[in-house]
C-alpha cells in the first residue's frame, strides 16, 4: 500500500509538474501576443524604433512564432533599413509556418534598395514554395513595369490572376496596362 500511494504521489506531482510548465508556456505566448499588437499600433502610429523594441520583447517570450521576426523586418523596411530587413527575413525563410509575405517583402527589400536581380531570385524562391501566390506575381511584374516592359510584367499579373483570383492588385495593373495599350487603338495614334 505505501507503494501504491508513493506512485499516486509522484505521479500526480509529475502532473502537477506539467501543467504549470504548460500555464507558463501559455502565458509567455499570450504576453508575447499583447506585445505584438502593441508593438503594430506603434508602427501604425509611425512610432517604429519604439514597435521594433517591443517586438523583440515578444520574439524573446515566443521564439516559434514567426510572426514577430516578420513584423521586425516590416518595421525595418519602413526606416528603409533594407539591410536590416534583409538579414531579419533570410533567418526564417525556412521557418515550418513560411508564407509568402516572407519572399514578398525580402524581395521588395532588395528592389527598393537597388538590386532587382536579388529581388527577383527570392521571389522565385517564393514561387517555388508557394506556386498560386499572387503577391509573388504582383511583384514579378512589377519589377518588368518599372522597367518598362509591359508585354512582361502583364504575363506576370494575368498569371497572378488565374492562380489566386481573390487577390485583386494583379487585376488592378493588368487593367491599367491593358487601358493605356488600348488608347492608341481608340483614338487611331
């Protein structure tokens, strides 16, 4: 019998044990949530260095989500800290819940900070993980738009809409290029 119950004992220690190593797991999540919404209402009030903080805060509390690192290169490309985004982005391109706002925003971080070509190879890496992604055609033909070649970058959005119909910006620029590709038809220039 006094095995029996030093059994019972330990076992409901161990239990015990468990459940409030779970309560703290739980509760640093929770306070890393608060800290990241936080942290968004300061970016959104362009108080930026002060959102960045926070959100570091929260990555501490919550290493898994990958949504802080994310909102970190975000505040980053906002103070056009590209180099910063970059480095932020490229450390959880192989995070397990990946999406393709990561390659978007890596890529727009290398457009913006004059290296197109890097721009266009993080996203296709994009493409190859997330083929329907219409973000990722959005940009694509983008970057053929602020070049100049229209023929190109309405290949990119015509795909965008056909795989992800529900996104409407590739809608947006392929109607703008069909619109001024059209005035010359109209008119007879």
């Amino acid at each position: 019998m006094y095995s029996i119950i030093s059994i019972t004992t330990v076992a409901m220690w161990f239990l015990l044990l468990a459940w409030q190593i779970s309560f703290a797991q739980n509760t640093n999540h929770d306070k890393a949530v608060e800290l990241g919404i936080e942290a968004v209402k300061l970016m959104d009030n362009g108080e930026i260095d002060k959102s960045i903080k926070l959100l570091k805060e929260a990555k501490k509390l919550d290493p898994q989500n990958m949504d802080f690192p994310y909102e970190i290169a975000y505040a980053q490309y906002l103070k056009k800290d590209y180099k910063s985004s970059i480095k932020t982005l490229k450390a959880i391109v192989n995070h397990p819940n990946v999406n393709d706002k990561v390659y978007q925003l890596l890529g727009n971080s290398y457009s913006v900070s004059g290296q197109p070509e890097k721009a266009i190879e993080w996203y296709e890496k994009g493409l190859e993980k997330f083929p329907n992604s219409g973000k990722l055609y959005l940009e694509r033909g983008n970057i053929h738009l602020i070049n100049g070649e229209y023929g190109k970058a309405l290949v990119y959005y015509e795909l965008g809409i056909e795989l992800d119909p529900e996104f409407s910006s590739n809608y947006y620029w392929a109607t703008k290029i069909y619109c001024n590709s059209q005035v010359g038809i109209v008119t007879g220039n």
